[in-house]
C-alpha cells in the first residue's frame, strides 16, 4: 500500500481519482520532500461524486489522520479492491474514463454523508469551515487538532468582540466565510475604534452611576437607621403661627402639618420626640399657637399646654344661638352670618334622616352641634364648621344606638329621645342628679301618670322659647303662654331639642333610675336639685326654694 492510502493527505486515496498516480500532480508534490502544496492558502476543487467504497488497508484498525479514530475490522477477502488502473495517456493525464467501481454499493463507506465518522464523534473536516486550508503532510501535523479560540481576535491582536464593536454584521456571514469577515474587519477598523470608544464610555457611565447610585442609598440606610433626623434648636424664632391639627391624626400626621408651617424641620425628629415625652400621646386634635423653627421637644411641650390650644370649644347644653356667636367670633366674620347659613342651609348640613321633617321646630340644627373642642381658625367658611359638628353629633347618636332604643324606653324614635337628653342637660344641675332627672321625665310622659297629667312643667322648655335663662318666672306668665314648647300648656315633649346634651346627659337618657321620682326642685336656685315622689313632699321643697 502507499503512503497515501494510509490518509495522509487531505483526501482519502481513491484508486481510480488520476490526481494520485505515478505521474499526477500529488505524486510530484509528494516526490519534492512532502511538502504542503497549498502554502497555506485555501484551495478549491470541483465537486465530484462520491461512491461509497471500503478501502482495503482502512479497514486494519489502524491509526488514520482523524484524531487516531480505531476503524473496525472488515473482511480483507470480501472488501479488497481489485487493482484498477484507470487509462493514462502518455504524458500521466486520465483519458476521462473510468471502469466501473465494482463497490459502489457498499454502505459501510465513511466518508458517505453522515452525520459524524463511525459513531458520529468526529468533526467532518470537509463539510465545515476547517475543511480549508487542508491538514498538514504528516510531517507538520499534530497528533490531535489544535482548538480554536472560543473569541474572535479584532484587529487590536486580542481585543474581545464586545470592545471591538462587533455587532449583528458579523452574524449575517455564511458559515466558513472566513475572508469575507477578515476583509469586513479590514474595511471598517476605525468605525470599530469608534464604537469601540462609545461602548467603553457606556460602561464606565453605567458602573459609575451604580456606584453612586449604591453610595446614595447607602447613606439614607445610614441615615435612617443610625443618624439622627434633622431638626431645629431652641423654642423658636418668634414668629408665630397657627396650625390646625385635625381630629384622629397620629404622630406622623401632625408632624407633617408642623413641617408644613415650619414649626419643625422635620417629621422624624417630631415624632421621635413625642416618642419621648411620657404625655406625647395625648396630643388632641385642634388648633395650636406655636412659633416657627422650635425644636421638636419643644414644640411636643408647648402642644401639650393649654396656653398653646386655641379650639373652639362647645359647652354642654349650650344652645344653637350661642354657638353661631362663637363661630362668628373665632372666624372674623359678621355677626349673624352663621346663623343665616344654619337657617338656610341646615339640610345640606349632614342631619341623618331620622333629625328632618318635624314639625313647630325652631331650628332643625339644635342638639347636633355636638359638644366638643374644635379645631376652627380664621379663613374656615361658617358651612364647614357646622358640618363637623353635625357629623360629630350623628356619629355619637349612632355609636349609642338611639335608633334601636328610643322604641324601649316608650319614645316614638330617636328624635324624641335626643329631646330628652336635652332637658336633661338643662334641668339637672350637677351630673350626679342626670340619671334622676331622666326618670323624672319618663315618669311624666307616662299615660297612668296622675300627678302632672303627662305636663312636663320645665321652666328650661319656657326660657328656650324666649330665648331666657330665667329661674323665677310666674305662673301667670307661664299659663298664659301656649307657644308648643312651653311644657306648662302642651302636653309631653317640646317639638325638639332645646340646647345640645353632652355624653352623661346622653347616657343618663338611655338609662333612667328607677326609683319613682316624679318632682324637683333647685332648692338652693344654683346647684342643689332635691326629688319627691309625691307632690307634698314637693309642696315642701318648694317652701325650702322660698326661703332661700
């Protein structure tokens, strides 16, 4: 066998290809010392058709020019080829004919078009880019391929891909196409420089601003877990301000409004220093005076004194028309103009509607201005300080369920029985007396009472209707009156509510004692209420009212 048959050369040997005798071009080549005859360069040569044969000598198990790959045994006898010398003419050229391959057909052939040689563990040499240029003679080839590098070197001698600018162009070349690539790189080496710069610069602007941007949270992290908040020293620069703090705000929220008008610097330091203040949790809400720029100690402690508040606040029992005048008063507007506003307007207000349609009402109004402390101030229209108040009041009668017990305690509903804590409110004179007083009424408006015949006989209902707060009235006068809220000549509730009822005169109405009081007396015209059960023993607390 020659030395080509033993793969040495950059095509398997095919005893028929002219290429390989005596006086073909190969065999001259190989005659001048074996030497590549590509010089490197790649070489290209025209298709022909590849019959599927088995070589005699491939087929030993010896090592061939593949990656040393162990070819199986075959039958020498059975796939020896015959010697077929195909015709030359003179000069060593084939004439162009061929005899016929008498092992054409056999399927064991390995260069035949599979997917890898013998198991498919090999590189096809000749169906990929590494086909050209062709192995080394056996005196320049290793014994195992030399990997390529996983990266494409630019024309910098290193440069990665990425810094060099190679982008999507590069994925448009077909496989193989090695020259094409080169001459792109060739052509375009300082628009890659270019975009090579550009892309430098991104990086560095993208790590810088992680950097800083890492560095800024770093520091509020700092900040808020160690630092301590921003905030201003002293008890102000004298300047003061008022700051409305609104009903059920916490210490974040106030903080914010005192941030808002400048009072402290910041939300954090204030409630950290309410945190502080053993008393910081009972800041109410309403309207404060302070001065911008305090500490937030300072302002935590000047909130918690009286002389800092500045609410409006509602008295027990106090009537609507005293009311209107305070809101005129705190709000610098003419006297009057809250009163004409409830007038007009009482049913936008906000009544539930249980409080609308009575009839003989003097003002729809009276008894939902709900005593309280309120945050009103300069600048608030008169609707909206009515609003909150009757939205403090209807909130309170829901709370106490008037609607569900006003039918127990023999009430048409839960209007008559915010009439009742009214004249509660009016008559007794200290809390201890409420509850008394509200048997006192209910006794009074029952059908069996014999006594007063269902007359409340209040002196409270008579003064509302004239607007009074007259202890000593006569009978004459009384009698002689028969306006509906006079409880001497109608029978008895009045109409409405005759001034605003506070908790304990709401409580007292929803829980009378039992105890059969029909009568009192303030004995003393001031703070003493005395009861009795029948009406001598009011005839002598009467006597006793006389004398004093």
């Amino acid at each position: 066998m020659t030395e080509y048959g033993r793969g040495q050369g950059s095509e398997p040997w095919h005893p028929d290809d002219p290429l390989y005798g005596d006086g073909g071009w190969r065999g001259q080549q190989a005659e001048q010392g074996r030497q590549s005859p590509y010089d490197g360069q790649p070489q290209h040569y025209p298709q022909q058709p590849q019959t599927q044969q088995q070589y005699g000598d491939w087929g030993t198990g010896e090592q061939n020019a593949y990656g040393g790959q162990q070819y199986p045994q075959y039958d020498q006898q059975q796939y020896a080829p015959q010697q077929h010398q195909p015709p030359y003419d003179q000069n060593g050229w084939p004439t162009g004919t061929h005899p016929q391959d008498p092992y054409a057909g056999v399927p064991a052939d390995p260069y035949g078009p599979q997917t890898g040689t013998y198991g498919g563990e090999q590189a096809d040499h000749y169906g990929s880019p590494d086909a050209y240029p062709p192995p080394e003679p056996p005196s320049r080839r290793r014994t195992e391929p030399e990997p390529e590098p996983d990266w494409d070197p630019g024309p910098d001698q290193g440069e990665h891909a990425f810094f060099a600018g190679g982008g999507d162009d590069d994925g448009d070349e077909e496989p193989g196409d090695r020259r094409g690539r080169g001459e792109r790189r060739g052509r375009g080496g300082k628009e890659k420089q270019r975009r090579n710069g550009f892309a430098c610069l991104v990086v560095v602007l993208v790590f810088g601003g992680g950097i800083g941007g890492i560095g800024y949270f770093g520091y509020q992290f700092y900040q808020d877990r160690f630092g301590s908040a921003p905030d201003f020293a002293g008890a102000g620069n004298g300047e003061q301000v008022t700051v409305t703090i609104p009903a059920g705000s916490g210490g974040y929220a106030i903080g914010q409004e005192l941030k808002k008008r400048g009072v402290v610097k910041s939300v954090d330091a204030f409630v950290a220093a309410q945190s502080a203040n053993p008393q910081g949790k009972t800041i109410q809400d309403g309207v404060y005076t302070l001065q911008k720029e305090m500490s937030a100690a300072s302002a935590v402690e000047l909130m918690l004194s009286p002389k800092s508040r500045n609410n409006l606040i509602i008295a027990e029992g106090k009537r609507n028309g005293a009311v209107y005048e305070l809101i005129d008063k705190r709000l610098g507007v003419a006297q009057g103009t809250t009163a004409k506003v409830a007038e007009t307007k009482w049913k936008t207000l906000g009544l539930p509607d249980w409080a609308v349609n009575h009839g003989d009402v003097r003002d729809p109004l009276e008894g939902f201005l709900y005593p309280s402390s309120y945050a009103v101030a300069k600048g608030q229209k008169p609707e909206a300080v009515l609003k909150q108040m009757v939205a403090r009041a209807a909130e309170k009668y829901a709370e106490l369920d008037f609607e569900g017990k006003a039918e127990s305690l023999g009430l048409e509903g839960p209007w008559e029985l915010v009439t009742v804590a009214s004249l509660v409110q009016a008559e007794g004179k200290t809390h201890d007396d409420f509850r008394r007083m509200s048997e006192v009424v209910y006794n009074r408006l029952k059908t069996t009472n014999t006594e007063t015949n269902q007359l409340l006989q209040f002196d409270s209902t008579f003064n509302y209707l004239k607007g009074e707060s007259n202890i000593d009235i006569s009978e004459s006068e009384i009698n002689s009156n028969k306006d509906p809220y006079n409880t001497y000549t109608n029978k008895g509730l009045p109409p409405g509510p005759i001034g605003n009822p506070g908790e304990e005169a709401l409580q007292a109405a929803l829980n009378p004692t039992d105890e059969g009081w029909i009568y009192f007396v303030a004995t003393d015209g001031v703070n003493k209420t005395e009861f009795a059960r029948t009406h001598d023993e009011f005839l002598k607390l009467k006597d006793k009212f006389n004398a004093s």
